[in-house]
C-alpha cells in the first residue's frame, strides 16, 4: 500500500475511532440529560398543581387543572399513601395500584419508576395528610427524541468524518508528494546521473533530508570522479616504470646491450622496481587509511618529542642541500595518533619542504585549544596551478617523487582528528599547517 494511502487510512481510522467513543458516550449522557431536563420540567407543573390543590376555591375555579389533567404528555396520580387508596389517576389501572404499593418501599424519591406498562421520569410530592401527587412522563417518549438527537449527531459525526478524511488526504498529499519527489531524485543518483538531480519543494525534516541527499550526490560525483583520475594517475605511473624495465629487460635478452650498457640497464630497472614498490606501498597504505582496516592505531604522544623526532630523520636530507632545519616549540603536550603513521605523515612534508627550501625549514609548534603545527621553508612556494589539487593523488609538483606522500599525509592527520591545508607567504615560500586537538 502506498504511504499517501496507508496516511489516509490511519488519519480516518483514527478519527472515526475518536467519533465513535464520542457518540457512544454521547449516547450514554443524552438520556440522563434529557429525564434531568423532564424531571425538572415535572416539578415546575407539580409545584403548581400542588399550590391549586391545597387552594379549594382556586381548585374549583382554576382552568389550569383541566389543562394539566388534560394533557396526555404528564400522567398523573394521586392517593392516599396511609390507606392506599386511589383518589384520581390517568394511567392505567394496574400500574397505579402497583405504584401506590410499593410506593414506601420501593419507589419514593425515585426519578424513574417502572411498571408493566414501562418506565416513566416521575416527580412524586406530599399534600396536605398523607395525600401523595405523581407526575410522569414515559420514557419512551424520551427514547423518541434521544434516538431524533442521536440520528442528528450522527449526521454530523458522518459529515465531520468525511470533511476530516478530505482535509487528511490533502495534507498527506502535501506530506508525500515531496517524498516521492525526492525518491525521484535518489533515483538519479542510483544510475549515477548527478547532474540531473534538483532540489524538492519541502518544508521541515524533508527539505532537510532533501539536501542530505544532494550533498550526498556531490559527494559521489566528486568521490567517483577522484577514483576515476586515480586509476588513470595510477596506471599511467605504474606504465612508465613498466615500459622502462620491459625496454631494458628484452635488450638484454636480445645481445642490444652488453658490457656497461647492460649494467647500467640493470641498475635502472632495480631503480625502476623501487620506485613501482614505493608507489605500490603507498597505494596500498593509502586505500588502508580510507577504509576502516585496523592499521591506524593511536596512542598519547607528546607532541614536541615527535616533531623532534621527525626533524632528526630530515638533517641527512637538508645537509645534502645545505638547508637548515629549525624546530620551535611554544606550546607542548600530547595529542592522540599512531606514532608511525603521524611521524610518516610530518616526514612527508618535510621532505617536501627541503626539496623546495633555498636555506632553511621552520618547523613551530604552537598551543592555543587545539595544536597547530607549522612547516615552512623560503623556497619559492606552491605553484597556483598545482594549490587547488596540492593534497589529491598523483599531484605532483615540481621535483614530486610519486605524488602520493601529501595525499597520504592528509589521510592520517585526518584519521588523527585534525586538519591540514598549505599556502605561500609572498616572498617567504610555502607554508603546511597541522591543527590536531589536545589529546583527554
């Protein structure tokens, strides 16, 4: 069933679940409601007759007694409740002796009694001696109007329930045409069509989940657009080492080189196979950190022994180019990530940076809430072409080995809580920040 009408269904069912529990107690308090009324309108004539009664000349002369007597709506009884005799009655026989009998015991200060006749709403009043005046009415005269006021009602319930069944189908429309709106577009983005898909009309939780969902579809063109310019990046360095070792190999095999030639071939394809294990290793490291394997393990370090460490393994590097490296530490403590990983990911940019220092690498440590880590050289910066796509895979600037260790990089600062981004001081080469929470 469908959701519009599955809605509709429960909104209907529910009202006319109300409705009935309303017009079941209604029912239930019309009739009381209604001998209260009668039992009222009861004592107001039986005040009177009784004022008549006890006036003999007004009796005798009072046209409002035969108008009373008269009318068939109130019966009337009168008796002597110490003999038990029957001085004047409109019912019938049989049930005013049975009144008068069990009058004392059973029936005074009743508001309805009952007879073989039915039951009546009854006002019952004490003359002058033992005389008693009994007025009633049936009650099933009051069933009458009861069953008219219910068949009303009735009407009213059924025209409620349809009026509330329109109004409930117009506003679970409005409910589940954005829905099915929205199903239309998540549609879109089952057959990869992304740029097809446009926002939905909607108000609330939808308009919310609406743009979930097309964030959610920028996400996956940008996610499959990435793996696409992967595997294409990827297979084209893997290609070049490839078709350098297969040269070298198959000249060899075919007597082209001998002598030095031959071992300078094999030296480069040794080199050309380090190379495609590196990018392999790193290939392989970097779908680990973007999946959920348990190689990330993190632990407190404290931060300024790391980045020690990390300037230490870089000196052999920037002697080789002369380049001075500095470490400043203005704020220590710990923070938490895999000391490997983290140590890979500050020797990744380090390496980066003494390859494009003229003379010097900075690195400083600040602490202000969170960690920021600064490594800065004075070479001539970051290239414009090359900062938008600076931490993507198989990016590479100038004198870039792989193109993997920045994007390597971000993937463990990521997976240690904090954020990296790059940009260049005019005249003062690049500059990679490192902003990692306190670790507890």
């Amino acid at each position: 069933m469908r959701l519009l009408h599955q809605l509709n269904t429960a909104f209907t069912g529910l009202i006319l679940v109300v409705m009935t529990i309303t017009a079941i107690v209604l029912y239930s308090l019309v009739m009381d409601i209604f001998i209260m009324d009668e039992k009222r309108q009861l004592e107001m004539r039986a005040e009177l007759l009784v004022d008549i009664l006890n006036d003999p000349d007004r009796l005798l002369q009072s046209p409002e007694v035969s108008s009373l007597i008269q009318d068939q709506n109130y019966p009337l009884l009168l008796f002597d409740k110490s003999t038990g005799e029957l001085l004047f009655h409109t019912l019938p026989e049989e049930a005013a002796s049975d009144w008068v009998e069990r009058y004392e015991e059973e029936l005074a200060g009743n508001d309805t009694w009952d007879s073989g006749y039915g039951q009546y709403v009854v006002s019952d009043h004490e003359l002058r001696g033992d005389q008693v005046l009994v007025m009633a009415t049936p009650i099933g005269d009051l069933a009458a109007i009861q069953m008219n006021f219910v068949w009303r009602i009735m009407l009213i319930f059924v025209l409620g329930l349809l009026l509330a069944a329109v109004v409930s189908y117009l506003f679970t429309r409005k409910l589940v045409t954005p829905l099915e709106r929205l199903k239309q577009e998540v549609k879109k983005i089952e057959k990869r069509k992304f740029h097809e898909v446009q926002p939905v009309q909607a108000t609330g939780e939808i308009k919310e989940v609406d743009q979930s969902v097309r964030q959610m579809a920028g996400e996956l063109e940008r996610y499959i657009r990435t793996q696409q310019q992967f595997f294409q990046n990827a297979s084209h360095e893997l290609k070049t080492p490839l078709m350098s070792i297969q040269g070298y190999a198959e000249g060899i095999r075919d007597g082209v080189f001998e002598g030095e030639k031959r071992d300078r071939g094999l030296t480069v394809m040794v080199e050309e196979i380090d190379r495609l294990k590196k990018i392999v290793n790193e290939m392989i490291l970097l779908a680990k950190l973007d999946s959920n394997e348990d190689i990330y393990r993190p632990e407190d370090l404290k931060i300024s022994e790391w980045t020690g460490r990390a300037a230490d393994r870089l000196l052999p590097l920037a002697e080789e180019k002369n380049i001075e490296v500095d470490v400043r530490i203005e704020g220590d403590g710990f923070i938490s990530a895999d000391p490997e990983r983290f140590l890979q990911a500050l020797m990744n940019i380090g390496r980066n940076g003494v390859r494009h220092a003229s003379s010097r690498l900075l690195i400083t440590v600040e602490r202000n809430g969170d960690f920021l880590i600064r490594i800065q050289d004075d070479g001539e910066g970051i290239g414009e072409e090359v900062m938008p796509h600076l931490f993507e895979r198989f990016q590479k600037g100038k004198d870039g080995e792989t193109g993997l260790g920045l994007a390597i990089s971000r993937a463990i600062i990521e997976r240690s809580g904090g954020t990296i981004s790059a940009y260049n001081l005019e005249g003062s080469g690049a500059v990679f920040e490192i902003r990692l929470p306190v670790s507890g």
